[in-house]
C-alpha cells in the first residue's frame, strides 16, 4: 500500500509542478482563464462548448482549474450543454493521460519503483481497488488525473476504465454545471456553496476508501 501511495504522490507531484510552471510563466493563469471565459460569454454556444472541451481536454498537459471552468460552462451555457462539454473534455483528457501512462508504463514503473515485488503488490492492489479509485478520484484537485496515468500504468482494462472514470466524473460534472447554471455574477453563492459541499462528500469518500485499503492490504 505505501509504494501506491508513493507512486500517487510522485504522480501528483509533477502535475502540481506543472501546474506551478504554468502558472509562473504566466502561459495561462487562473485570472486568464476567468477572463478569457467572461470575455466568450456573448460567442456563438457551440463555439464555448468547443472552447471548454478543449480546455478540459488540455488538463492533462496544463493542469486547467478544472472545477472553475466546469462551473463557468453551466453558467455560460446553460445545463445541458455545459454538461456535455465538460463531460466530454474532462473524458478526452483522462483518455489521454491512460493511453501515454500505458504506452511508457513499464519504464516508468521501473524508474519509479526499483523493487519487482513492490510493483507485483501495487499492481494487485491497483487491478482490485482501481475502480473504486476511479469513481472517487474527483475528491481532490489532480487525483483523476493521477489516477488515470495509474491506470494507464498498470494496464488496466480500457473500458472498464472510461465506465468507471465516467461514473466519477458524470455526477461531478451535473453538480456543478448544474450550480453554475443557476448562479450569477451578483448571485455566486449556490456555486460557492454547492462545490464546497461536493469536495467534502468525495473527500470523504476518498479517506474511508484509502482507509479500507490499508485495512486489507
């Protein structure tokens, strides 16, 4: 169990580093993308929805605030189709991450873990838990992302991980959209208060699901 965790933290890490170095080269800011996302209010819908997909679907690479754009599409698009855009994005990039983590898995797994027998256990661990970890891995910023590289890594069975990836990311993505689409600049509270309760609710889910790993590992 330590070396999974191990291996999350390492993963997190260079999305948090990424994150970082995006952020100080002043590439693409939160500001900027607040801004830019206000600037669009007014285009053509399906344009935005384009927009946002691709946005998401860049996360991956960029390490997007995710939850602030998914809120943004809701109340810039309205629910159905903010849904659908960031649904989309948010699956495109996941995909992503599983296809490049599955590709270079083993030699990462080599260069990140020196011990075959820990990359047997966490292997094992993984193939039993992953679903569950997919389904909640929204409880913390870059967790699915995270999760979907793991995924990746340990050649998980691709459908099995776009269905649990999806049964994770689709009640995220209706929640907030659905809460960004009934805020407003003069009123933004039921999106502030809304995605606080939904980080706690996965969060949660999260600390008693890792807590049940180590009881049985």
């Amino acid at each position: 169990m330590k070396s999974l965790i191990k291996l999350y933290l390492i993963i997190i890490g260079v999305f948090a580093l990424i994150f970082t170095l995006v952020n100080l080269t002043g590439l693409l800011s939160v500001a900027d993308i607040k801004e830019y996302l206000e600037q669009i209010q007014h285009a053509d819908k399906f344009k935005i929805a384009l927009i946002v997909t691709v946005l998401l679907a860049s996360d991956v690479f960029l390490s997007v605030p995710t939850i602030l754009i998914v809120t943004y599409a809701g109340n810039i698009l309205g629910f159905e189709l903010g849904l659908l855009a960031s649904t989309t994005g948010m699956l495109i990039s996941g995909t992503i991450a599983y296809i490049l983590c599955r590709w270079s898995g083993n030699k990462m797994l080599s260069v990140l873990i020196k011990d075959k027998k820990q990359i047997d256990e966490v292997n094992s661990i993984f193939h039993r838990l992953g679903f569950g970890m997919l389904i909640i891995a929204r409880a913390l910023p870059m967790l699915p992302e995270a999760t979907c590289c793991l995924s990746g890594m340990m050649k998980f069975n691709f459908l099995k991980f776009l269905g649990y990836y999806l049964l994770g990311t689709l009640p995220y993505a209706i929640v907030l959209t659905y809460l960004g689409s009934i805020s407003s600049a003069d009123n933004p509270y039921p999106a502030f208060i809304g995605i606080g309760i939904v980080y706690v609710i996965l969060y949660l889910l999260w600390f008693f699901k890792l807590r049940h790993t180590k009881e049985n590992t």
